[in-house]
C-alpha cells in the first residue's frame, strides 16, 4: 500500500498523466476508437486520486 501511494502521489506521475490522457483523447476522436476512452478515464482518475493522496498526505503531515 506504501508503495502504491508513493507512486500515485509522485509530481511527475500526476502530470505525466494528464497528457496521456489528453492524447489518449486526440486518438479518439482521431480514429473513432471508443476504447480509447477508457485509456481517457483511467488517465484522468488516476491523476485526480493522485492529486487526492497527495493532499491527503499534507494535510496528515501537518498534524
């Protein structure tokens, strides 16, 4: 579990997949593949709930 939060909540993983998943995007409007916007979700919610264990993690610091 450790391990899955220091890679979520990593800077460059969170920014890393707001662009995946912005290309993701492009790719399926490009090529009308629907399960590329799968690729879309996964990037996107996997950004937010790392953006959300980082918060969640400064705030448990500050305590």
């Amino acid at each position: 579990m450790r391990v899955a939060r220091r890679i979520l909540g990593n800077f460059w993983f969170i920014h890393l997949m707001v662009p995946l998943g912005l290309l993701a995007l492009w790719g399926s409007i490009e090529q009308d593949n629907e399960y590329l916007l799968l690729c879309v979700l996964l990037s996107f919610s996997g950004a937010i709930c790392g953006a959300f264990i980082r918060v969640v993690d400064a705030v448990r610091s500050k305590k």
